[in-house]
C-alpha cells in the first residue's frame, strides 16, 4: 500500500470541506428527489427494457421495451428525457458488434420517444450529461466519444473524440464538460480526453488490470478509480492523472459514488458488501452488509438505491447508514435515474 503524504491529505481534507459549501444548494436538491412519490426509472439489462417503479414501495408503474442488453441510463435536468445505450451482446466477450443505438425515453409518458444511431459504432455502454445538457456515449468496441450537444432532437453527434483506448468501458464527465475520464479495462488504463479540443492529447495512467467505476470528489480535483479484479482504490489528481493514495477493498469492487460531503461509497462485489471510505485517508469508516452484490448506485441525496443481482434494489438511508426498504425487479438491474 502507498503511504499517503500528510500534505496530500490535508489538501483533500480541505478540498472535501470547500466542496460542501459549494454543493450545499446542489445537495438540497437531490434531497427532493428522494422523498416518496418520486419515481425509479431503472435499466434492466437482461430483461431489455427499462422499467418504471414508484418510490418507496417499489410498485411497477410501466416498462419500455427497447432491446438486448441495454446498458447505463442518464437523464436531462429537466427529467423529460432518459437515454439508454444499447450494448447488444450478453458480455465483453461475446462475439459481435453489438448494439449502436441510442434510445431516448420521454420520461413523462414512460414511452420510447425516438432512437438515434450511431452505426457503424457499437456496444454503446456509458452514457452522461453534463451540467449544459450535453449527452456523451461511449462506444466501447470503437473506444469513440460522442457528444450531443442537443440531444433532445440531435439525430447525429455533434463531435467524435478519438479515445485510443483498448476497450473504454465506463465513462465519468466534469460538470462542465472540459474533461472526460475513460476506464479502458483491457489495457488497465485511465484514459483523460479533452471534449472540446482534439490538439489536447489523451492523459493515459495504467493503474491495475481492469479499472471500472469511477467517480470524482465533490470538487472534482480528485479522481477515484477501482482496480475492479484486485479490489484496489486509486485517488488520482484530476488535472493530471498523477497517483495521490491507494488503499486495498474488500476484494473486488465494481462501483462507487461520492456523497454531497465528500465521503465514498463503494460497491464491494466479493463479500456482497457497501463500504463507506474517508475521501483523503481511502479507509472505510462504515460497512453494510446486502443480500446480493450491486452493480447499480443511484445515490439522490442522503438516499441510495443499490441495484442487485439478486434482482431487487436496496434502499440506503446514508444518514443511518442502514436499510431503509427495498422492492423486487426485473432480471439484471443496474443503473437508474430518479424522475
């Protein structure tokens, strides 16, 4: 384990502190969308759709088919429109080009309002929104970005940014677009690309064997990356994708997600497990033990909704670090937004 320099972790500490004066507004608002009434819009990979669940009981209030395995969802901040990218094979070693669609879901009439397509790029996997309504979708097979700059009625991507990775999985944008971070997982890379600007090279930093989830500090100078096969989390500087810290998990870990104060949580998938970590030391302050492991965060303020592979979602009341309710899904639950 690399010690962290007590300067690094003062920085972070204070980092973490600017954060939550900063985001306190931004938190408040996510807090509204946990109360009961909202609604659960969650992908469910391996029955093809996306389904819709009221919150908390976790009734089915309607399904849009769409195809095989659509993957991650994200939302505009208005919550009128989702969009689902289509992965198309059952795993990454599936033979095939899989899907290049992308669906837009109008969330208001839980119906499929329009597909844009992407072809000849294939496995579409993540997919973000920035702070200025832009879409970003990640091709995995083609290590391409696309970005939309207007996707409610966009029918082609408004720029292709070239990652060069290997195989670019999972996908994390700043706020403000002017920097994407790419888990490429065959290669064991991070991969930093500027949206905007093609004359600024790719920042590359092999971390591990196969780095998937992703997230960034509450102030986005920090970068948080997990070694999925070895269960190791790596803090990295955002601007420069130098190491700060590492620290060993539970074994291996699939996802993570920063609170509005700063602290971790990660999703441990070898002991079925939330782990909640110190944003400057990486050491787990709190764990809670699930029934299933989680491929699927959705954190809204103080609530977290955990998707499992036992085909339910765990509902995680952050203040009381305990179990707050649940409700059974559809096959394969991952990710989710709230409307």
């Amino acid at each position: 384990m690399k010690p962290i320099d007590r300067r690094q972790g003062l920085w972070m500490l204070a980092g973490s502190a600017v954060a939550v004066t900063a985001l306190g507004a931004r938190a408040m608002a996510q807090e509204a969308l946990a109360v009961p009434g909202r609604t659960l819009a969650l992908v469910e990979k391996s029955a093809g759709r996306v389904a819709f669940y009221a919150l908390p009981d976790g009734r089915r209030l309607g399904t849009v088919a769409l195809g095989t395995q659509p993957h991650e969802i994200a939302a505009d901040a208005a919550g009128r429109f989702a969009y689902v990218g289509h992965y198309g094979v059952a795993s990454w070693k599936a033979p095939g080009a899989g899907g290049s669609q992308i669906w837009v879901i109008d969330l208001h009439k839980r119906a499929l309002a329009r597909t844009i397509d992407m072809a000849p790029f294939g496995r579409l996997h993540a997919v973000r929104v920035d702070a200025r309504g832009r879409l970003y979708v990640l091709s995995e097979q083609d290590s391409m970005l696309a970005r939309f700059d207007d996707p409610a009625n966009d029918t082609a991507p408004s720029r292709l940014i070239p990652v060069t990775g290997a195989r670019s999985h999972y996908l994390i944008v700043r706020r403000d677009g002017a920097r994407a971070y790419v888990a490429d997982t065959l290669s064991g890379a991070v991969i930093m690309v500027d949206p905007e600007d093609m004359g600024v090279a790719p920042i590359r930093r092999r971390i591990g064997t196969a780095p998937e989830g992703m997230t960034l500090s509450a102030d986005e100078r920090t970068l948080y990356v997990i070694d999925r096969p070895s269960g190791t989390i790596h803090a990295l500087d955002a601007t420069t994708l130098e190491e700060r810290a590492r620290r060993p998990l539970r074994g291996e870990a699939v996802r993570i997600v920063t609170q509005a104060d700063g602290r971790l949580i990660v999703s441990n998938t070898a002991d079925k497990s939330l782990s909640r970590l110190d944003p400057a030391t990486l050491v787990e302050q709190d764990r809670l033990s699930l029934d299933a492991a989680a491929p699927g965060l959705n954190l809204s303020g103080e609530t977290l909704y955990a998707a499992l592979e036992n085909n339910r979602v765990a509902i995680v009341d952050t203040r009381r670090w305990a179990l707050a309710g649940g409700f059974a899904t559809g096959a394969a639950p991952d990710a989710s937004v709230l409307v």
